[in-house]
C-alpha cells in the first residue's frame, strides 16, 4: 500500500497548484492589459475635449 505522501501526489499536487497560479497570472494580465487599454482610450477622448474646450475659449 503506498503511503498518503508518495512522491508522485506530491508532484502532481506541485503541478496542479503550479498551473492554478500560472492560469491565475494569465486571467488577470489579459484583464489588465484590456482595462488599460480602455483607460488610454478614454483618456485620449478627454485629453481631446479639453483641448478642444480651450481653443474654444480663447
């Protein structure tokens, strides 16, 4: 009978976490890269109506 902690679950725990951490790191940079991508956009929208805010002005 093999013990409850044989090297085998052991590496097999190890690799299954391994990929939960890894999965985890890929799901939350492509959530990142897309909300900043959506922050530059909106910032160049209101960069822009500032701008055109100003010349109006003058």
């Amino acid at each position: 009978m093999d013990p409850l902690y044989s090297i085998d679950s052991i590496a097999f725990l190890g690799m299954f976490i391994f990929l939960l951490i890894l999965g985890y790191l890929v799901v939350t940079d492509i959530h990142y890269e897309e909300k900043k991508k959506e922050d530059t956009e909106e910032g160049k929208e209101n960069k822009k109506e500032k701008n055109d805010k100003y010349i109006d002005e003058r």
